[in-house]
C-alpha cells in the first residue's frame, strides 16, 4: 500500500496495492498471500505502480535496482539517492516509523517504540526491554527449565495426533509471557486461555488486514475496543495489567515479543524435522544439547558429524528464509514535498542470489561458516532491522547470548528433544529447494503424529 501524506494532515491512502508484510509491526495489506508478494514487481523498495514515480525512479525500478544499502537507507533515515528520497531530520525519525504503524494503534490499542513519535517514550520502552532480555546463565537455565515444562505439558497427552501450529503457538507464548512478565510457567490454570490468546492476536492481525481509512470518523469493527474476547484472555492470564489503558497494554511488549517468535519456532522446527534434508537430523542433534543448557559458547560451538554447524548459525539461516518482519516501513518524503510510504524489503535482500549463494532459497545454515562477522551481517542480514532501529533481542552483551538467536534455538531444541523419536509431522509441504510459505495462516493443517514403538528411531529428518 502506499500512502501519501500533505505536511500537517494524517496519512491519505492512495492506492492498495496489495502490499504484504506479516509479522510487521506495520501490519499488511489485505492480500497477504506469497503469489502476490513474488509476482511480477516482487522486490518491493517502492511500489512501481505508484503514480507518483518519475521516469527516472521507475527506470530504476524496471531495472530492479534493490540493494540491501538502499533497505539500510530506508530504515535509518538517510537520503537514498537513487529514489530521491530526502535525507530524515533527526527529530523526524520516530514519526517516520511511527506513521506507517498506526494501524496498530487501531488493530491493538498500543503504545510502543513501534507507534510513538516521542523519542524518549521509546527510550524508556526499550530500556525496560533489554533489561528483560539480557540474561546470564543462570537466568537462561531458568528459562530452560521453564521452557521443559511447557514443552512437557504438550505433549503429556493421551491423542495421537496433534495441531503443530498450537503447540508452537503455546511453546512460544508461555514462556515469553514469562519473560516479559513474570509468569509462572509451573501454572497450568490458564493453559486454554494462553492459547486461546495466541490464536486471538493472530486472528486480530487477519481481521486488522481489512480496509482501514485514518481519516474516517468511525472506528473500523475490527478496532481493538471492539474486540471483546482478546481483552477478555488478557485480563484472565494477566490480571494484573490493563488492555484497555495503551501505556499498560500487555501487547505493547507481547507484539514485539512473541509475534516475531512463533511463526520462526514452527518454521524451524519444520525444516529439521520435517523437510527431508541431507544433515535434518544433526541440526536437530545441535539443538538439543543448546536447549538443555543454553550459553552463548553452546550457542556458537560448530559441531556434527558429516557437516559443520551451530545452534547459532541454525537459528540465523531461519531468520534469513523467513524474517518475521519481512518489510520495514517508513514514512519518507518525496523531492516534490509530499509523503509516501516506503518499505524495506528485508526478505527479498535475504533471497537475493547475488549474496547467498548457492541456493538462496534453500535452508542451509552451514552456510553461515565464516560469514558471522558484524560487518557482513550489519550490511545484509536484518531480521533485527538496522541502525538506529536495532531490536535489542539482536545483540549479545558481555557473556549474554543474543536473546532473539538464543530463544529461538531454546524452542525449537526442546520441541526436537520430546518429539525425536516420539512424534513425526503430517501434512503436505513443498521440496526443498522452494523456501516454506510464509503467510500468517500457512501450516495451520499441519499436525503432529506419535509414532507406534515399532516404527520409533526411524522419523527424524525424514519428510513424511
Ligand atoms: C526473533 C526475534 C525478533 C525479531 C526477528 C525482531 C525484529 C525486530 C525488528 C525488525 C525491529 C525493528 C522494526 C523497525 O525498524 O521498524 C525490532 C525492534 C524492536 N523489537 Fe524486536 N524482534 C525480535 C524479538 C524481540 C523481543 C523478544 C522483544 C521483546 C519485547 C523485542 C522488542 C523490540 C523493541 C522494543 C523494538 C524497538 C527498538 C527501538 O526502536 O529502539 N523484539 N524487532
């Protein structure tokens, strides 16, 4: 979607064009579906059919001039050059991404780094976030146990067959919620409510798809006041916070938090278990030993048999297939003064063919050997944005492992050590040499089968 905005005046949309983003913390168009987003005009800086391209830009765009630089540029604020995009003024830079998200303000009812203009709301928010995140050894074997827990309860069933998109949903959004809150995972009160929730705020992200006009009196049905069952579960698992009052709305951090988290956990998890790759099963045998004890030397020590890779490197090359948020957006202004929105398109730099090489689209980590440096990453790598916008689940401190690469290699080696051998994935999925589908609702058929006793030892790895 692009959108253009007169100085002084709230965001005019101008053409839907079907532009996707998933996780975003600026939510997608209607059609978030992978047919559009890889069709004719698939790498997406800024949409060709934007009328207000002169011919130099469009010729640009013909040419499918997209460099990873010009996402950087995009993201941080910078003049890029060959859009004529004008340089962002440094008080300005919050809005620009604050504008582009305030249909989650609508969809959510959020207050966050994501939707504030004011810089020093966003410091203060962030603060708070990176202290919850950094944590020591202690505290990521803590979390290990947690995590143990509620992968246990899972899979402590008498069913033979099982959703994998809940039990990644649950896997994920428990033990965040006791990250970020406290919660006590040994607590299984609310068990029906947490996953209710989760399908709940994926629901709302579809329902939040629906055409959206700032400018319009009324607020749209799926506006978060009119979602009473969301706020309801928050309330019940939450008691102690307030939906209803933005600066306290638990999904100011949950959004950030848990909605980057699943849909990599299950997405992970499936190319291990499930895809039929050659070294499946030592990427699993890599994670397992991380999830029972999670440090950051674990999280980077190169181990297999007949390949070479890390717990780090796995959960790397799932956030380069399948970024969360897969464009970031901002507000930039146009040469002639007007706004539009622009999006760095943080997937397709991922794909791109010309860095990652051979088979882009092909779930390799141990392509990442010799390619973990900072400059390297920081120039084409940005599941965590960019500078100045780095998440602070992206960077190590001190001896502390990087949170986002760290949890995301805790989920998944708990989920591979209850299910290896236990239970295998069902359910259609594509070859390996296409990447999975990255839309919100995909998988949702997929589920998870316990093996007979005489067939145990025989599954991992192996497509079924
Ligand atoms: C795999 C995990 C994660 C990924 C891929 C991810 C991705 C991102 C991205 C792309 C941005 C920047 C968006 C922009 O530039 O507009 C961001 C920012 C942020 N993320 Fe994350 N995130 C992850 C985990 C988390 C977690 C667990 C939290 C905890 C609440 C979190 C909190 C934040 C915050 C507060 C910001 C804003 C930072 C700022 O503006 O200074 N993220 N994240």
């Amino acid at each position: 979607m692009l959108h253009r905005r007169v100085p002084g005046q709230s965001t005019e949309v101008l053409h839907d064009i079907g532009d996707t983003s998933t996780h975003d913390l600026s939510i997608p168009d209607k059609d978030d579906s992978n047919s559009e987003a890889h069709s004719e005009v698939d790498i997406a800086l800024i949409r060709a059919t934007d009328t207000k391209l002169n011919a130099k830009q469009q010729a640009l765009w013909n040419d499918r001039i997209v460099k990873a630089t010009v996402c950087k540029q995009i993201i941080s604020g910078d003049a890029v050059d060959c859009l004529e995009l004008a340089k962002v003024l440094p008080v300005d830079k919050y809005a620009s991404r604050a504008h582009p998200n305030q249909r989650l303000v609508v969809a959510f009812g959020v207050n966050n780094c994501f939707t504030t203009s004011v810089v020093d709301e966003c410091a203060t928010f962030r603060k708070t976030v990176e202290g919850m995140l950094n944590k020591d050894s202690a505290q990521w074997a803590a979390l290990a146990t947690c995590v143990e827990m509620v992968v246990e309860k899972e899979f402590d069933t008498t069913k033979d067959f099982l959703s994998l998109f809940d039990v990644a949903q649950m896997t994920s959004l428990k033990p965040m919620l006791n990250v970020l809150f406290g919660f006590d995972t040994e607590r299984s009160d609310v068990d029906d409510d947490i996953k209710e929730l989760a399908f709940e705020i994926n629901a709302q992200w579809l329902r939040s798809k629906d055409a959206f006009d700032p400018k319009a009196k009324e607020r749209p049905a799926w506006a978060f006041e009119h979602q009473k069952r969301p706020r309801e579960l928050l309330t019940t698992v939450l008691p102690e916070k307030s939906a209803d009052d933005m600066g306290e709305n638990p999904l100011n951090l949950l959004l950030p938090g848990d909605e980057t988290m699943w849909r990599v956990v299950l997405r992970c998890f499936v190319e291990l278990t499930a895809r039929g790759h050659d070294n499946g099963s030592e990427w699993c045998e890599i994670l397992k030993p991380f999830a029972e004890n999670p440090t950051d030397g674990h999280l980077t020590q190169l181990s297999g048999v007949h390949t070479r890779t890390s717990a780090s490197q796995i959960a790397k090359e799932t956030l380069r297939l399948y970024p969360p948020t897969r464009r970031v957006y901002r507000e930039r202004k146009l040469a002639n003064k007007e706004f539009m929105t622009a999006a760095a398109d943080i997937e397709e730099c991922h794909r791109d063919a010309n860095i990652w090489k051979p088979d882009p689209l092909r779930s390799m980590p141990e392509r990442w050997n010799g390619l973990e440096h900072k400059n390297f990453e920081d120039d084409v790598f940005m599941p965590f944005s960019a500078t100045p916008f780095n998440c602070p689940a992206k960077r190590r401190r001190g001896q502390n492992p990087p949170f986002g690469l760290a949890m995301i290699s805790l989920l998944v080696g708990m989920l591979v050590k209850h299910t290896s051998g236990k239970w295998r994935v069902v359910g259609d999925l594509p070859g390996i040499s296409e990447p999975l589908d990255t839309e919100r609702t995909a998988y949702g058929y997929l589920r998870l089968e316990r093996i007979s006793e005489s067939e145990a030892g025989t599954t991992v790895g192996k497509r079924v």
